[in-house]
C-alpha cells in the first residue's frame, strides 16, 4: 500500500469529489444552519492548507488546517467509507497538526457534529478535549467544540 499525503488545490475535480461526498454527508445529519461548510472557493484562501490523502494514488481522504487569529481550525475531514479503518484519520489529523506546529500556532481547534461519534472518537484519541464555543459558531445544541494545544 503506497499512503500519501499533501497540499492539493480544492478545485481539482478529485477535491471536489471528496468535498461533496461529504457536504452530502453533513447535509444528511444536519439543518443547513447547523453546517459550517468551508465550500471550495473558501479553501483556496491563502489563511487555508487543503491535503488529500492518497492510497495507491486514489483519494481516500481530505482534511484542511485554516489559520485564524492565535490558532489554527481543522476543518473538511473526511475519509472515504471504503478506506475507513485504516488510520487515516488519525494520520490526517496528525499531518495538520504538524502544518499548524510548523507555523508557531499553539493549539488547533475544531468544531463537529454530536452525531459524529466516530468522529469524536478520533480528536479524543489524537488529544482534542472539550473546549468553548469559538470563532463564528453559534450554540445550537449540536455543535461541540475541542481544542488541542500543540
């Protein structure tokens, strides 16, 4: 098994496969009020590192780090139902956490979903721990927030 990650433009049309696959997803769980989707022109922002990771050369994942004021945002995780297992996830995460070290940032925060428990499962395990409503989230009753120092 030949694993890759790196840098790719959300434009491409494999970025925007991944991109979509899970907007469908979220959509599925969520209101459309309750989804703070980075859509692809928002990617493309110089504040925003998008990586895909790739398994025999095949998209089997995404994920994007976007730089705000004092700390970094994960945002646009996703792996691929059929590569789900694999620790891609885990290795995702870790890559833009390493992204965020790199620039000097001091923590990482995230928001998800409550029904996201596998999800959840994977920031708990990479050492994201609950944390304050952040940034431009609203409380909903379904967004939960995390944070990681670094």
């Amino acid at each position: 098994m030949n694993f890759t990650i790196a840098q790719e433009r959300s434009d491409n049309p494999e970025s925007r496969q991944l991109i979509s696959e899970l907007d469908e997803y979220l959509n599925s769980l969520y209101p459309p009020e309750n989804n703070y989707i980075l859509g692809v022109e928002d990617l493309l922002k110089s504040n925003v590192t998008f990586v895909i990771a790739r398994i025999d050369s095949k998209a089997a994942g995404c994920g994007a780090l976007r730089i705000m004021e004092g700390y970094g945002e994960i945002k646009r995780m996703y792996v691929r139902p059929n590569y789900r297992g694999r620790g891609l996830g885990q290795k995702i995460l870790e890559h833009l956490c390493a992204i965020a070290s790199e620039l000097g940032l001091t923590s990482v925060k995230l928001e998800t979903g409550k029904l996201q428990v596998d999800a959840r499962k994977l920031y708990e395990s990479a050492g994201f721990r609950p944390t304050e409503r952040f940034g431009e989230y609203e409380i909903n009753g379904v967004s939960l927030f995390y944070e990681r120092k670094i």
